[in-house]
C-alpha cells in the first residue's frame, strides 16, 4: 500500500510537502452517533508531521528523552503559521475529544 501510494504521489509528505522519507498514516472517520470508527483512507507523511498525527505517543517518547518534541512543535508552528499555544489548545481539545469517545464501546 506504502509503495502504490508513494508511486501515485511522490516521495513527499502530503501535509508539508517536505520530500524524503515519509510514513503510511491511515486517516479514520469516527461517528459520534454510532461510536463506530471507519477506515477512509491513507497519507503519506513526514517523520515530523506523523509524528503530531501520534502526538500522545510522541509526548511518551519525549518524558522517556528518546524523542526531542522542540522541532517537531517548531516544524507544527511553521505548517500551521501558528504558536505553540496554539499547538497547546489545539492538542487539549484534541484530547478533550479522545476522552469523550474512549467512553464508549
């Protein structure tokens, strides 16, 4: 699936643009009625953009100092022309969000 998407889009991250090396990432559509979460499609990005994709994990690799998160929140701010309060809300209500539907089968 990696190498078909790669060949329809080119070795190069899909949110940044950034070329090189880039990460399959499966992209879910959860629906908030059903609590049933879909499979919709895949994009190619990344090490830094897949990296906020995962930001939980990357926060865990970050307190255990097998990650250094300064420069993906600076790649994050630049893509998004944002701060990284933003970054701060932004992951909050994200979070927000994983809680509300974690209640649910």
């Amino acid at each position: 699936m990696r190498a078909q998407r790669i060949r329809e889009k080119g070795e190069s991250c899909e949110i940044c643009g950034q070329k090189g090396r880039v990460h399959l990432h499966e992209i879910w559509k959860y629906d908030d009625e059903s609590y049933v979460q879909r499979l919709v499609g895949f994009q190619l990005l990344c090490d830094n953009c897949h990296s906020i994709k995962h930001f939980g994990r990357t926060q865990t690799l970050a307190a255990e100092c097998k990650l250094d998160l300064r420069p993906i929140i600076i790649h994050f701010c630049k893509v998004n022309n944002c701060t990284p309060e933003d970054l701060k809300d932004h992951w909050k209500s994200v979070f927000d969000v994983w809680k509300e539907r974690s209640q649910h089968q």
